[in-house]
C-alpha cells in the first residue's frame, strides 16, 4: 500500500482567520510539501489543474518539475491533467521532460476535470465533452507507446510521420485514468489497460468497491490481467495529533457548502461532517491510529493499492499540512504496511 498527497493549490479565504494565501506563497508552500513528503516517506506528490482564481495552479507541469528537482524518491505527477481541454502532443512532451528530471517519477493522471472553466478558455466545446476526451487518451496513449506516428482525429491537426520527442527516461510515461466513479468511465479504464485513480469526496468508506470490482472484471474481460493493474484513491482528510476533527471542521463545510451551491447538492451540516468523519464514513481525519484504521477499513473493501490525501481544503494552515505530511509518513504508513502484513518500501 502506498501513501501520498495532493493539492489542487487552495487559496481560498481561510474560513477561521479570514486570511488569504497568494499564489506565490502557495506555490512555494507546495514545494515544500513535496520536499517533506519525500522526506518522510510517501510515495506520491500530486497537483491538479484549475483555472480559477481560488486555486493557484493552471499548470500542473511546472510545479512538477520544480518538485522533481528538488526531491529524490517521491513519484511525482497530476492530479488531473483536465486532458479534454489540452494537446496531448504537448502534454506528452511536458511530463516526459519531467520524467528526465525526476529520472523515471512522473506520473500522469489525465481526465476530464470536475470543472468546466477550461473548455471556452481552450476553445472547446461542451458539446464534445466525451468524444475529446475519447480522442485525447487514445492520442496520448499511442504517443506513450512509440515514437515515430502517422495519426488523424477531428480536434487537432493531422499527424505524419511526425517524430515525438523528448522520449521518457523509462519505456513509457506511468499514465493513470482518473474517474469521479461513473461505470462508463470505470470500463473505460479497464478496457485501455491503465491504473485507475477514483475521487472520493465522501459517501461511506466503501462506497467505491462495486467500482474497483467492476474495474478488474472489465480489465479480465479485455484482455488484462488485472493483477498487474493498480487502483487509487484520492481523499480529503487531516491527521493531526489532536483535535483533528474539530480542527478540520469549518474547512470541511466551507468547501463542501461552496460546492453544494455550486452543483445543486444538499448543503452539508454538523450531522453530515459527524457521520463522515465516523469510522465507516469517507472522511479521513483523526489521529494517525484512527487516519490507519480506516486505510486499511477501505483496503478490505476496494482492494485498493494507494490513496492519496488533499490535506488543504479551503486553506488548511502550511502548519497543519505539514504535521498532517509527517504523521502520515511516519505513523499511518508504518500502521497500514503492519496491520496489511506489507514490508516497508
């Protein structure tokens, strides 16, 4: 089992102090999560990719490779890159430079991003909502493969014999498939033979088994083995060493609330927060104890072989992150890897 974290690059109005966190600062902030979260451990360091001015990263890969210099173990990649709403030549080429620097930890998640600013940013349209990203993956995933192709579709240029470089430092690029966990996406995954990254916002902490067994069954049916396929998860939570669940309380509602309005659902409240929080619920906020138990609760359910944490929602103080970084390195890892029987990395 693998542990890891990432940031969408947060800077909204922190909900406690009121205080607000400029890009710049963010960014720097990110860097160092990166470096302790290397230094501690886990095994993976992502950003994602947003174009509004609550969050400060719209270019995944060059926060990437400024992590990647300046660590030396962690795996470093996007969560996501919105695939749909960019040139997959130009991504490829993007994250195979980061693989040479890392030398051979960059990792890619693409998807289809759960906002929509980027398509009358880029020029694409809704409308095509699934037939670019259907392109896309397809387009990238021949550019993973080899070097020299000849390729037509219908939302960029034709290609001819055109060479692809630069090439990464291993075979191919470590390409994931991110899902908010809609079946069609799940086979999706499965079908083209690629690791499958699920976002969890919530729900029960099993919630996603039925996914992650659709997942492997399409994989078999397909024609791979699903054995050699890997299932994430991303996660909100906060591990702290005391007072975590208060302390993460008014972060957690601020986001939630804002995307309830946003998407029509139902507002959250103390009700809700409690029972998520809760030993079955989709929270991971606790102690490390606590944080480890309901690892491995979702492990017996999914199977699942990394999770990942966003750590800042709503602007998490770079203190609280930073101990939560520690305690997951030093603490929940060692748990988890104990309690599944695993050996440390």
């Amino acid at each position: 089992m693998e542990l890891g974290i990432f940031s969408f690059g947060d800077i909204h109005r922190n909900p406690v102090t009121g205080e607000q966190v400029s890009p710049a600062q963010n960014t720097a902030d990110l860097l160092e999560r990166a470096r302790l979260a290397d230094e501690v451990g886990l095994a993976y360091f992502g950003v994602g990719e947003h174009h509004r001015p609550d969050y400060s990263v719209s270019s995944p890969s060059t926060i990437l490779a400024a992590a990647a210099a300046q660590t030396t173990n962690i795996h470093v990649g996007s969560a996501v890159t919105v695939l749909s709403t960019e040139d997959p030549v130009r991504v490829f080429q993007q994250f195979a430079t980061i693989d040479l620097i890392s030398q051979g930890r960059a990792e890619l998640t693409a998807g289809r991003g759960s906002f929509i600013e980027s398509y009358p940013l880029f020029g694409a349209r809704l409308e095509d909502y699934d037939a670019l990203y259907e392109e896309k993956i397809g387009l990238l995933l021949q550019l993973n493969r080899q070097e020299r192709i000849t390729w037509q579709g219908n939302f960029r240029p034709s290609l001819m014999d055109a060479q692809v470089l630069p090439r990464p430092f291993g075979k191919e690029l470590d390409i994931w498939i991110a899902t908010g966990g809609t079946p069609q996406s799940t086979v999706r995954a499965a079908r083209l033979g690629r690791n499958v990254m699920y976002a969890v916002l919530g729900g029960a902490v099993d919630g996603f088994a039925r996914h992650a067994a659709l997942y492997r069954q399409s994989a078999a049916e397909a024609g791979h083995d699903p054995a050699a396929l890997r299932v994430g998860v991303s996660t909100p939570g906060l591990v702290l060493r005391r007072n975590a669940k208060d302390t993460y309380q008014p972060y957690w509602m601020d986001s939630m609330t804002r995307i309830a309005e946003e998407r029509g659902f139902h507002k959250p409240g103390k009700v809700s927060y409690d029972a998520q929080v809760a030993p079955a619920g989709g929270l991971f906020v606790g102690n490390a104890e606590q944080v480890a138990e309901k690892v491995v609760r979702m492990h017996a359910a999914l199977g699942h072989d990394r999770q990942i944490f966003q750590l800042d929602f709503s602007s998490v103080p770079q203190q609280l992150v930073l101990e939560a970084i520690e305690l997951l390195g030093t603490e929940v890892l060692p748990l988890v890897q104990q309690e599944l029987g695993q050996q440390p990395a």
